[in-house]
C-alpha cells in the first residue's frame, strides 16, 4: 500500500500550514516515526514559504492569490502544471520506503541550477561531529548565491530543506517557467504501521 496526493494551494500564506497538517496527517495515518514527519513536515512548510513569497509571475493581484474571479480559478485548475500565476502544487508519496514530496510554483525560477545530494553526501554528513555539521550549515549558508548573511532574518529555507531530507533537487520547470523543489526522506516507522516494508 502506498499514499499518493496532490494539492493545489493559493499562493497565501495560510496555505503553508495547510499543507503541512496534510502531510503531517497522512504520515501519522500510515505510522511513519514522529521524528521523520517532523522533520519533513518543517521541509516541506520551508517549500511552500518560498512558493507564497517567490513563487508569482508578473506580482499583480492575480499572482497573490487576491484576484477571486471564479472563471479564473476554474481555468487555473484545467492547467496541466497545476501552478498557474497565484497557485503552487505539492505533490507528496508515502510507499513502505521513503516519502518523496515536490513543490511547483509559476515564479521566475531559480537564477543558477542547483544539484541533488546523493545519500553518501548525506551519510558522510550525519557520522561528522555536531560542531562540523554546524560549521557546513554555516558555510552553506553563506557561500550559496542569494543567502543572506547569517545575521539576516530570512532566506535560509533551501539549506534547512537540505538538512532535513536524504535527497534534495532545486530545479525549473522547463517551457513555462517556475521553481520546483522536490526532496526525499527515507522513512523509519512505529510498530504495526499501516505502510511498513514487509
């Protein structure tokens, strides 16, 4: 058995907890460990923050979710990306293995390409001591392009999804535009879950 869904969210900021009580409720009803969803479900409201805020195409009302024209909408929901201006997707799937969760949005994109972290990156990363693993995190967030300083209030999301998850992808939709996120965590399970690996 597995869990598949999809959500078509409003770039509002009160999406952001939607879609982390629907990931958290799905991982509690198929047994996933409490720490593995916390984790994931901090990832994925990380995801959508930067959907809501970076997320729009040419920054009108249509693309803040303002704009409440129900012809609108409706078009909106026939396009096949799901992530048309003032709209972002999540897309998650739980199987006995891992949980693989994807975040589109219609914004500009990201400006350079990021690349995808392979679980021996991560393993080496988890056997450091705690003061290295901090040094990198440190490191990550001030060497990437567009991090702030670490004095800044903002934009660490992207790093902080990279420490959550085994695996980690910053891309762009190709043709229409827009950022896609899309990350991975092998999942541990209570006893007697609904979705454990035989």
């Amino acid at each position: 058995m597995s869990i598949w869904w999809s959500l078509h969210l409003r770039r509002e900021a009160a999406s952001v907890p939607l879609a982390r009580r629907f990931l958290l409720g799905s991982m509690e009803s198929a047994g996933v460990d409490p720490d593995i969803s916390f984790d994931l479900s901090v990832a994925l409201s990380e995801a959508c923050a930067n959907a809501v805020e970076h997320g729009g195409g040419s920054g009108g009302p249509e693309d803040t979710g303002e704009h409440r024209d129900t012809t609108d909408v409706l078009e909106a929901w026939e396009e096949p990306s799901g992530t048309a201006c003032g709209q972002y997707r999540v897309t998650a799937y739980l199987d006995g293995e891992k949980c693989r969760i994807e975040v589109a949005d219609s914004g500009p994109g990201f400006p350079t390409r990021r690349t995808l972290r392979d679980a021996a990156q991560q393993e080496q990363h988890q056997q450091q001591p705690q003061h290295q693993q901090q040094y990198q995190l440190q490191q990550c967030q001030s060497k990437q392009a567009g991090h702030p300083p670490l004095a800044a209030e903002g934009g660490r999301g992207l790093c902080l999804i990279e420490q959550l998850a085994d695996h980690v992808h910053f891309g762009n939709r190709p043709g229409r535009g827009g950022a896609v996120v899309s990350f991975d965590k092998i999942l541990k399970w209570r006893e007697g879950a609904l979705l454990m690996v035989s």
